[in-house]
C-alpha cells in the first residue's frame, strides 16, 4: 500500500486515554484487553478520519462490538472484513461506502 501511494498518513491524531480507559474496562480477561490495545490505533484512524475500518480480524472485530454497547463513541465505527464475500466489500466500495448500520461496531 505504502509502495503503491495508497496509504494517506494522518499527523497529529493523539492517543485518547480516555477513550482506551473505557474500552479497556469492557475486556473480560487480560487476552481479549491486549488485543484491542494492539489494534486501538484503528478506533482512533477511524475516529480521526472517515469512521471506518477495513481489518481481516474477527475477534478484535468482535471484542471492539461487545465494547460498542457500553462506548458510545466507537458505536458508528463501520467495520468491514474484505475476506468475507458475504459482506460483499468490493460493492460496498464502488457504492460509495456507505456507513450501513449492519456494518457499525454498535449493531
């Protein structure tokens, strides 16, 4: 992606401990709370930028739901897994893109 010029860079987008304090607290166990630390920096892309996000990972997917019932914030988060026919990504992408509530962390 880098290589290819489609990966935009975002400057400035500051970690919101705030926010990682709320969804840490949603973890039942110490696996499921690194596994949405690792991938925390895609919340925060997607809350800076055009509140999507495009992962193959099911269970951080999952994880970031089940924190979506109790974090308002992340609840309109679209998520979408490109491996998943059923979610028919590339059709989504040519018809704009649109934040489907099927597709929201908070459904």
């Amino acid at each position: 992606m880098v290589a290819k010029k489609k990966l935009e860079y975002q400057a400035g987008i500051e970690t919101n401990e705030e926010l990682w304090k709320q969804i840490e607290g949603t973890a039942a166990s110490d696996s499921e709370r690194e596994a949405m630390f690792k991938d925390f920096r895609l919340i925060e892309a997607a809350l800076a930028t055009d509140k999507t996000v495009i992962s193959l990972d099911e269970r951080v997917r999952r994880l970031f739901g089940q924190a979506a019932g109790h974090v308002l914030e992340i609840r309109d988060i679209v998520w979408v897994n490109p491996d998943r026919p059923e979610e028919e990504p590339i059709e989504w992408l040519r018809a704009g893109g649109i934040a489907e509530s099927e597709r929201r962390l908070g459904t």
